[in-house]
C-alpha cells in the first residue's frame, strides 16, 4: 500500500509538471526606453540570442529580459513584421532609419530571417544609384582626392552605363 | 453665416450668428461664450453641430465635451483651401520637431516655444510660409547654423523645401504633398482612430516627410555644426555592412566602391567578387571563359583576380548585346528594303 501512494503521488507530480510547461510561457521584454513588454515564449525563438540565455539558465514562468539597445519603437516595429510573417510590403513601409535600427537589432539579437529581410531591403536602396545619390543618401563622406576618384572612375567605368536618374 | 448647435440628449438648437468674414479666434471666442451662456448646452454635451451656409453645409457629429467639441469644429467644418495647407504644414512641423529640430525666431535667433498645437500658428496665415529650424546643442553652444524650411500651396500641391539658412549654395531638399490626398485622410483618422485602415497612406507621407526632407535636413546641419552625424548607413557595424554589400549586385557594388575609402576595400575582397560572378554569368561562362583568364593573371588568390574577370565578362557581354541589337535592327532594314524592292519588280 506504502509503495503503491509513492508511486501515485509521482505519476500526479508529473502530471502537474506537464500541466506547468502546457500553460504559455511568458517572456518580458524591458526595452531602453523604460517599456516592458510581454511576449509569448514562441515569439521569442527566433530571437537566438534570448533563445541562448533561456537554455542557458533554468527558465520558469516569469522570466525577464532587458534589452538596453533596442527602444520600444522599434520593438513593436519587429513584433508587426514578425506577425505579418516579414511581408515584403510592411518592410516597405519602413523609413530608412527604421530600417537600419532594425537591421542593427536582428543582428544583436541574431534573428535570421529579419536580418537577411532588411539587409536585401537596404541592398534594395543601392541599386541603379549614382554615386553621388548613395553618397548622400547614406551620408558617406568623400575621403578620396580628386585625382583618386577621377581614377577609381575610370577603373569603374564599365558599371556607369544605364544609372537611374537620382 | 448662421451656425445651428443641437444638442441631441436635451434636443434643444441653438443658432449662432457670426459676421461672414470673421477670423478663427473670433469665432472660438463666439462659440465656446454662447456654449458656456446656455444653460442646457452648457453643461451638455454637444452631439449634433449643423453649419449652414449660403452655399454649402458642412455637418460634424461630435461626441465630445465643449472646448474639445470647438476645436473639432474648427479643424472640420472650415475646410477651406489654407486650411487644409495649413493641416499640411502642421504635420511636416511635428514630423521636423520629432528629428530633434527646435523652431527658432528668424530674426533674434532664440527658440520658440509655441506653435506646439494647430492653433498656434501665426497669423495672418498665407499661401507663403517659412519656418527656420536649428537643433537645441547648435543653440547651446551659440551656434548659428539653422535650416529654412519653405512651404508653398498651389492648386492641389503643397510644395515644402528645405536647405542650411546661412549657405545659399547648399543642397536644396524637396517634398511635393497632395492635398486632396492627405488632407481629408488625417481628418478621418483625426475623428474615427487610425484603426480604419486608412493609416497606411498617412504612413506613406510621413515617411516621405522624414527620408526626403527631415533626416537630409538633419544631416546638413549637423555637418555644418560639426556634431555627430544622425544614424546612417555608415554608422553600422563592419559586418553588417558586408552583409548589405553581399546582396547588392556587381554592377552596383563597383559604383559604391568609389564612394569612400571605407567602402572601397569593403568592396573589394575576391571572395565577394567570386559569388557576384557566379551569380551573374554562372557555370557555362566560367568554363568558357573565366577559367582561362584566372589561369593566365595569376589564379584565384591573385588580389582582385574576380572583380577584373567580373568588368571583363560585363563588358563584353554589354558589347555582345549591343551588336545582337544592331544585328536584329540592320537585318529589319533589309527585309523592309527587300519587299519595297519586290513590290517596285512587280
């Protein structure tokens, strides 16, 4: 009888267990802006670099995750892209600072998919482009003497036929 | 003009008459002292306001309380042509301020706090209108340097250009807004919410606003001033940048290596050349022609080796296309010759 009790309170704790991890985990995103944020832990696993900290450390329901480079703009801003499923559309819709803000935070939160989206984005922006239109566009400042350039033109001469117009 | 105030809960009108050419501050002054005079609509909420007009009738339904209700009134009911330029300067104004820029006096050069709300704006209110802008660590440091910011309505268009104010030769920034687009958008979403779907186009404009005249402006400025530059392409990480680069192709990669040194030798490694000249010619080009070239400069290590056979095979494939064109066009010609020639025989 003694043994039979060990045995059934067992199989009821791991019911209980089971029951725990059913339940949706919760993850807080505190973002530098002071914003938290709670997402749902299936969100999260395309951030790896959370992804890493949770395997790392024993996770349970209320677990908090500060991301001091990230503000919460931009936050929501990848939560719509992610439940849009990266829709080229919405990714469209970006202004270029956004765009850049999001690529730099896939790259420290090493989200694939976000990062090769926006970078193709930004790809996107250099194509068919003057020099002179990707110089400001980017705000690349010219390090180049004019002997330099007037040469590094020459060399390039072959890729300036059919430029769009700025 | 008459305007009929109802008040739906009391169903009681009110009719208010105001001088036909009467100014915005006049008619706030009027209204919100009829209102608060009355003693049922006072205290009410005002549900229904009729305008009635010799010619045309504007109808506002308003479910808020009285100075809320005015202000309503005025940005809905009075959509006259400067009113909707005026919609529009207000808008490209919240979007420069949100770039960190601070409106300042043309003249003494101090900030202005105001002109935070649409009804600040300064009167009397033309088909001309220009702000000058400067950011708040230029005026910290008693720096001069500022933006102009020119607006300007004609017909549907409200044209808005932007430059540095204390250098004539700079770069002039541009942004032509539709009125009969955008106007009557924000005013929607001004009194039903941006959930009606109708966000994306006001979006649109905003994002216009910011990448074709704000962040430039910003820019500008901030080179003049001598402070750091606001986020850009430059600004990110090495490898990210490489990760950009790999997706641009060749033809472009070789225009942004003249833009800068940095981006020179980011676009210069064999490695990524390689892959462009894949992508671009693929297989059958690299038995035919690629590989014999490597073999005869120096083989794959050879710095450069990719990006030369890259120009190379471009070129001669621009080449080649350009005979096949003049081929199709001369052979054209002379089917045209041939069958007049026919025709003349018979």
């Amino acid at each position: 009888m003694g043994e039979r009790g060990e045995e059934w309170e067992a199989v009821m704790l791991r019911k209980a267990e089971e029951e725990e991890s059913k339940a949706v985990k919760k993850v807080k995103l505190v973002t530098s802006d002071g914003v938290t944020m709670e997402v749902e832990i299936s969100t999260v696993k395309e951030m790896e670099t959370i992804q890493a900290f949770m395997n790392a450390t024993d996770t349970d329901n209320s677990i908090i995750f500060p991301l001091p480079k990230v503000s919460s703009h931009i936050l929501s801003r990848i939560m719509e892209l992610m439940s849009g499923e990266y829709d080229q559309e919405l990714v469209k819709r970006l202004s270029h600072e956004e765009l850049k803000e999001i690529c730099m935070v896939a790259n420290y939160l090493n989200m694939k998919t976000l990062l090769h989206l926006t970078a193709s984005a930004i790809a996107n922006l250099i194509q068919n482009k003057s020099v002179e239109f990707v110089r400001h566009f980017f705000n690349i400042i010219n390090d180049f003497t004019p002997e330099e350039e007037v040469q590094l033109r020459k060399t390039h001469e072959w890729a300036f036929e059919g430029v769009d117009e700025d | 003009m008459q305007l009929r105030l109802r008040s739906l809960e009391f169903d009681r009108t009110l009719t208010i008459k105001v001088p036909n050419s009467c100014s915005l501050q006049q008619l706030i002054d009027t209204l919100s002292h009829t209102i608060a005079s009355s003693p049922t609509l006072g205290s009410a909420e005002v549900k229904t306001v009729e305008m009635v007009d010799r010619s045309d009738e504007a109808m506002v339904v308003s479910t808020n309380s009285e100075p809320f209700f005015v202000r309503r009134l005025l940005k809905e009911a009075l959509v006259d042509d400067l009113y909707d330029f005026k919609r529009l300067v207000f808008m490209v104004h919240q979007v420069v301020l949100d770039h960190g820029f601070v409106r300042i006096d043309k003249d003494s050069g101090r900030a202005v706090s105001c002109f935070h709300s649409f009804d600040d704006f300064p009167s009397p209110f033309s088909s001309m209108l220009s702000l000058r802008y400067t950011l708040p660590e230029i005026l910290v440091d008693g720096g001069s340097h500022s933006v102009n910011l020119k607006f300007q309505t004609l017909g549907h268009f409200v044209n808005v250009c932007g430059g540095l104010s204390d250098d004539t030769g700079s770069r002039l920034h541009y942004v032509c807004l539709d009125k009969r687009k955008y106007v009557r958008l924000l005013e929607f979403i001004l009194a039903n919410g941006e959930s009606k779907g109708y966000g994306k186009e006001v979006f649109e404009m905003v994002k216009m606003v910011k990448d074709r005249v704000a962040l430039p402006l910003l820019m500008d400025v901030c080179e003049k001033g001598g402070l750091d530059l606001p986020p850009c392409f430059m600004k990110l990480p090495m490898e990210l940048k490489g990760l950009i680069l790999e997706r641009v192709p060749g033809v472009d990669l070789a225009k942004v290596a003249c833009t800068c040194s940095e981006l020179r030798f980011l676009c210069s490694g064999n490695e990524m050349w390689k892959k462009k000249y894949w992508e671009k010619f693929g297989k059958k080009y690299w038995e035919k022609f690629g590989k014999k070239y490597l073999e005869k400069n120096g083989g794959e290590s050879k710095e450069g080796v990719f990006k030369d056979l890259f120009a190379l095979s471009w070129q001669t494939n621009t080449k080649k296309t350009k005979c096949l064109q003049r081929i199709v066009l001369l052979s054209d010609m002379l089917t045209t010759e041939l069958k007049t020639r026919q025709l003349l025989d018979k």
